[in-house]
C-alpha cells in the first residue's frame, strides 16, 4: 500500500511535468535547466546573477564606405548584424559586441610531420555502345550563395564605449536594443570614422578596357575592423560591394570606387612586330601591342596603367622583353606598370614588344 502510494504520486508528477513540456512546446520556445552548486559556512540569503553562454547568437560586421569626391575623406560607418536564435526574445537590452570567439579553441597549434608521398590515380572505367574508356576522376565545385544586403539605418554609434584587453575588444553599446528570437539581423551601429585617403586610377586593358578609381587608406589597422562586406557609395551613388580584410598584413587598404568611362583606352596587335624565326633548333617569336589611352575629363588625371607579359617555368622556353619604355617589370610575376599624366583631352601611347625563344617542334600552351 505503501508502494501504491508513491506510486500515485509519481505519476501524478509526471502528469503536470508533461503537460508543462506540452505547453513549452506549443509557444515554440527553447527550454533548458541550470544546475547550480552553492558553499556557503553560514546560512543566508544571497542573490546570484547568471552569466552564460550560448552557441545560436553572434553577430557579423558590415561597413558603409563613402567618399563625396577624389578631394574628400572617406566616411567608415562600422556597424554589426546581431541576431540571436536562443528561443527567448530579448527586449530593451544593453549589448556589448565583442572581437573574441568562445566557440574556437584556446589550446596552442601543434605542428606534425609531413609525409609525402606519389598519388597513383586509379583509373575509372565507363562502358559506352562502342568500347570502353578510361576516364579520370571529375572534380566537384560548390558555389558559395551571396550575402543578404542589409538596409541604411541612422547612426548611434557616438552612444558606444570601445575597451581593449589584451586579446580582444569589446564594443559597449550604451543605448537599450531589441533582438527578437528569430534569426534575422538586427543592425546596429558601433563606430563613424573619418579616414584620410590618396585617390588615383587604375587601368588593365588586357582584361578591362575600363578605368577604375581607387581610394588607399592608410593605418587602417587601427580600426579594430573584422572581416566583413563593405558597401561602397561614391558621390552619393552606391557604386558596389567590395570585402573588407581585417587580418591582412598590408600596410594600407585599397578600395575600388567603380569605373569612369571618361578614361578611354584601347589594347591592340600591332602585326609590324609580330615575326617568327627559326634560330638553330629553335623558334623566335616576336610580339608586339599598342595600348592607346585618353582623358576625355576636364581634369589632368594620373592613372596608374598595368599590363603583363609571359612567365616561364620551363628552362626550356625563354621570354625576353624587348621594349616597355617607362614601365616597371617584375620579372617572378611578368607583371608591366607604368605611371601616366594625362591632360584633359590628351592621349598617349604606350607600346610593349616582347620574344619568346622555345624548341622547334614544340607546341607552347597559353601563348
């Protein structure tokens, strides 16, 4: 009877626990326990405040860039999508974004040998109607899906204090927010910079007949910037999106502000240039191009004019470069750049002339 007793008990406290779970359920809302361990030499009554953390809240960093004109600072509006899944929805709260990650181990990098050895693919065999082939292993690519553009929003971030420790910084935003327990950013704003910046253009009319202007920044690394996307806005007209890098190690920021099409700018074979000879056991090749250029601004521009010649990585095949008056060549990379002033309404030229030697016989890729 005794037993029967506890019995009736127990279920009916499993009763109420289950419809207490069939209530959490029905509002869709997370639910979990904390179980606490308290010391204490006397009693008393005392008051804890619970710090935790959870794995389904973070926040992404987002940059606004604007530059008025080539004259101009640039405006840096750092800003951070928070969001947060934890199931509670949280109101009128005060959020200190931090630069550290708890999710990421704390524990040294260790370095272990590494092995080397020959990769023998084996072959697959495909059975057509005719006979059957050999054919080698297809690589798989995967294509990442873009990022969701968030909306402008006014700017608070003069109400946020910055605290540097050693390993991290944390981001005090001093006014309340709400971020409902759905998923979805919230966009806050942390940080307004005005950054001193050098203009200049760009131009590679092997790939891009375009010109592109460029803003560099200097001592960015003095932002505290994580890696994120930027907006790019260039006299009031957004002009793209470009990623901003927080762990490179260049000494300066290069943005690309979009094109201006009134650079004109032409790459073609100039066939004077163009001979094939035969020099003992091997063939000389000559190649030749005209790249014309003109400022149609009413502005005198330096552009900054980018164009390249073979590599080679057979000491089988030599490249010689013949004529690149004014350029400066990188022989690892083959890279050609030279530094115009353009008047307005002026246009230049710029002709670059180069050999290939390699044995007769020999067919040469991507030449």
């Amino acid at each position: 009877m005794q037993l029967e007793k506890q019995l009736n008990n127990l279920r009916d406290r499993e009763k109420r626990l289950t419809q207490q779970l069939n209530e959490q359920s029905s509002r869709n809302q997370s639910s979990g326990e904390i179980i606490i361990t308290v010391q204490s030499k006397s009693s008393t009554n005392i008051e804890l405040n619970l710090s935790y953390i959870v794995s389904n809240a973070g926040w992404m960093p987002i940059y606004d860039l604007r530059a008025k004109d080539t004259k101009s600072p640039i405006a840096l509006a750092y800003r951070a999508n928070v969001y947060q899944n934890t199931g509670i929805d949280w109101k009128n709260v005060k959020l200190t974004l931090s630069t550290a990650n708890p999710s990421q181990g704390g524990s040294k990098a260790e370095l272990y040998p590494q092995y080397l050895s020959v990769y023998e693919p084996q072959p697959i065999y495909v059975q057509n109607s005719r006979a059957m082939k050999k054919e080698a292993p297809q690589a798989m690519a995967m294509e990442a899906a873009p990022m969701v553009s968030m909306a402008d929003a006014g700017t608070t971030a003069s109400l946020v204090n910055v605290q540097e420790s050693t390993m991290s910084v944390n981001f005090e935003i001093q006014i309340p927010y709400s971020i409902p327990s759905s998923g979805n950013p919230e966009l806050v704003d942390i940080q307004n910079h005005s950054l001193s910046a050098d203009y200049k253009y760009s131009i590679a009319p092997k790939v891009d007949k375009d010109a592109f202007l460029v803003s560099i920044i200097r001592d960015w690394e003095k932002l505290n910037l994580l890696p994120g996307k930027a907006n790019v806005y260039f006299e009031g007209t957004f002009v793209g999106e470009t990623q901003i890098n927080g762990s490179d190690v260049a000494d300066s920021l290069v943005i690309s502000l979009g094109r201006d099409k009134k650079i004109v700018s032409k790459r073609e074979v100039v066939s004077e240039y163009k001979a094939r000879k035969t020099v003992g056991s091997n063939i000389r090749e000559t190649f030749g191009y005209k790249i014309s250029l003109r400022n149609t601004k009413g502005e005198a521009i330096t552009l900054t004019v980018e164009d390249q010649i073979p590599v080679s990585q057979d000491s089988r095949i030599e490249v010689e470069l013949e004529d690149a008056k004014g350029a400066a060549f990188q022989t690892e990379t083959g890279k050609l750049t030279w530094n115009v002033t353009l008047q307005p309404q002026e246009s230049k030229e710029i002709i670059v002339v180069y050999n290939v030697k390699y044995p007769k016989g020999k067919q040469i890729n991507n030449l």
